[in-house]
C-alpha cells in the first residue's frame, strides 16, 4: 500500500496509525535513504503503541528499546553492520522471542535476516513530501491518517 505525507507530522501520524494495530512479533524493515523520515516514522509507531518515551536514532547504540506501549518496542539502526552474523553477535534472536515490534532501520545491510519482514519504504519526493510504501503484513484495512 502507497501513502503520500507532506510533513514529518503526517509521517509520523502514519506511523502511529500502523502502531495501534500493528501485532506482537512483527519485524518491520525499513528502506530508505539518510533523512527519508525513518525515525519520524518510528516516532509515531511508537506513539500508536502507547509509548511515551523520546524516540531517537539508535545510530550509536544499534538498538533502542521503548518499553511503555502495549508492546516493547526494539528500534533498530543496522547502518553499521556488514552481515548478518553481526546481528546475531547482538542478539537479534532473544529480541524476537520477546514479543515485541522489531523496527529495523538499513535493513538492507542485513538482508538476509529480513525473511517475512514487513517492508516500510521511505522515499523522498520533495523537501517535506514523502511516499511510504508498506508491503507485507495482514493489517486488515488501509491505514488512516
């Protein structure tokens, strides 16, 4: 599914309107590239989870964890790993067994470990305006803003 938003407000709303349905173990790989709105989007998921927390990039510390919500929240930022082995020398595997949303930016660093991943692709079409195509996922409905 295609959205169009012409603001990080809009991003995020559409963010936060993924968050309040979105299921428990659901791994969601981001594309997009630097200042696409990845982190925005993530703001807003976290918002839809219920979560009150400050979001940031996890640029430095490869994963943030929200814990707040109505679900945990691991925040992903794979720009520094090379392979997919680097991932589970982080323990990938005991994020996914806890029953989370696992939001996974530069998921195509990792490609191989991105199986059944929901895609969330962020591409950018003008200063504020981006199209976010969601792919994968049984989330009923289009998503309203």
């Amino acid at each position: 599914m295609d959205y169009i938003t012409t603001s990080p407000e809009e991003t995020e709303a559409l963010g936060a309107a993924l968050g309040r349905i979105i299921p428990a173990g659901t791994v969601l790989a981001y594309r997009g590239d630097l200042g696409a709105g990845k982190t925005a989007f993530t703001r807003g998921l976290a918002r839809g989870l219920g979560c009150g927390e400050t979001v940031t990039s996890p640029t430095y510390t490869i994963v943030n964890e929200y814990l707040g919500g109505r679900l945990p929240l691991f925040h992903f930022d794979m720009y520094r790993l090379s392979s997919a082995d680097d991932l589970f020398d982080i323990g990938w595997e005991d994020y996914l067994d806890r029953g989370g949303v696992c939001a996974v930016e530069w998921s195509e660093n990792i490609a191989e470990a991105m199986a059944g991943a929901v895609t969330v692709a962020i591409e950018k079409l003008g200063e504020n305006t981006r199209r976010i195509t969601i792919e994968g996922g049984n989330f009923g409905a289009d998503l309203s803003l």
